[in-house]
C-alpha cells in the first residue's frame, strides 16, 4: 500500500487503525485495566504518561507505516540456560526456568489446540525463552502471564491477534486497544521489558521497544516490586489475585510430563 503526500492525517489513521472502536469479549485483559498506580500523585503522573502514551503511540504507527525500520526486525538467537530446580515457594520475577519449553508449548495446545498467534507456539514459546533468560527474567512464568492476559491466546476482549501484544500492554480502557508491535518477537521482547521496569531498576539489554517502560521507571524510581504478587492491583486492575493466578498456571505446566 503506497500513501501519496497529500494524503491527510485521518486518511491514515483509518488505514492503521488508530481509531479505535470498542470491542467486547470473553477474555481477561479486555476487562481490566493495566499500569494501574494507587498512589495519588503517581496516578497523577500515570494518567499524563498514559495520556501521551497513546498519542504517542498513534505516531508512532503512522510513522512505522510510512517509515519502516530496519532495526526493528527481530534477532532471533538461541540462549543458553540452565533448567532450575522446582521450587513453588518461589515467586520472584527475575531469575530461570522451571519448566521446560516443551511443557509450555504442551500446556498451551492441550487448553487450546488452536492458538490464535502469528507463529508456531514452539516458536512463541523459544521468543519468551530467547528474550527471559538474556534479560533474567523467569521465562515460564512470563509465558504463564501471557496465557493469563490472552484467554490462552484466545482473545475475545480488547485486544486482538494482529497486536501481537501478549500482556495488555497499554489497555488501560476498554476502548484503548494498547500496543501493536511488527512481530512476535518483538510483543515478547516488550512483555519481558515491562517486566524488567516493575523488577528491576537495571536497563534492558536490548533497544526498548515496551512504550511504556519508561513511564513505568519513572514513577517508581527506586523502588521495585521483585514478585509477581507485588503486580497485584499494579499491572492490571482491580487484579486482587492477579499474581496467584499466573503461579496457578505456572504449576500446571510444571504438572506436564517431562519428556526425554
């Protein structure tokens, strides 16, 4: 698709999409919000960060649509790690694998034989293994959250497939459809981000790709919430048991058989 020079701004938000009509749906993400802050002047903060965040975002479709970027293809690499040994008192964000990636793929296909993802969940799955453990981020739990925010990569709610955004990022209403990333791998590189942001106060390895990073960073400062029950009524909202669940489905992967 070529777009002339004369063509006007709402010519091109119509063909990205940018206006965004309210959907409805049976999954999860759709009916919460997310990067929720409680704290009064952080929310104060949040709600200006959010407000050019999704400006921001716009623009930054139309440009990627009008501009593409090389640098924004992905580098998919195998990563050493080593499997951990099973500890479900364990509920740190940061640090490795539990589970295997055959036991994640497994876990997906039997909830849901036919995942609605642009790439195969072997290949889902190596992303969050590739893209975790270069950042020392807990790769099967972070894959555990995705199944938690897609409906099992169903969707159904606000947002859709084509975003390939597996955390909700940006879906702070109902009718904002939050992040659209050009591939796979660059959703799961932005997942794992925004994760680094509320973990850590460390900067990602790679170029930030998660928009929000930032406004997450500079809310928090210093402090950090290590476990994933500290995401609890922070990344999605009213989320009471909102890091409970994604450790329920942590262990029920675990629960797959080993093979080999």
């Amino acid at each position: 698709m070529r777009i002339g020079k004369g063509t006007n701004l709402f010519c091109v938000l119509l063909l990205t999409g940018a206006c965004v009509l309210p959907l409805s749906g049976k999954a999860d993400a759709g009916k919460r919000l997310h990067d929720q802050i409680t704290n009064g002047n952080a929310v104060q903060t949040h709600n200006e960060h959010a407000a050019k965040g999704e400006m921001g975002g716009i623009k930054a479709r139309i440009d990627a649509l009008l501009h593409p970027k090389a640098e924004q293809q992905q580098r998919h690499e195998k990563v050493d790690y080593k499997l951990l040994p099973i500890d479900l008192s364990n509920e740190d964000i940061l640090g490795g694998p539990m589970a295997t990636e055959a036991q994640c793929v497994n876990y997906l296909l039997k909830i849901n034989p036919a995942p609605n993802i642009s790439v195969t969940p072997e290949e889902l799955v190596s992303y969050y293994y590739e893209e975790a453990t270069r950042e020392g981020v807990r790769p099967d739990v972070a894959f555990a959250q995705a199944l938690h925010e897609t409906g099992n990569f169903s969707y159904g709610g606000t947002v859709t497939p084509d975003q390939n955004n597996y955390c909700g990022l940006g879906t702070t209403s109902d009718y904002v459809q939050g992040g659209y990333f050009p591939s796979a791998q660059i959703g799961v590189r932005a997942h794992i981000q925004h994760l680094l942001a509320y973990a850590t106060t460390r900067t990602p390895s790679e170029e930030i790709v998660d928009p929000r990073y930032t406004m997450v960073r500079d809310i928090y400062g210093s402090m950090t919430l290590p476990h994933w029950l500290d995401l609890n009524g922070r990344w999605a909202v009213p989320g009471t048991y909102y890091g409970q669940r994604i450790m329920d489905i942590f262990q029920q992967i675990l629960q797959e058989p080993v093979k080999g």
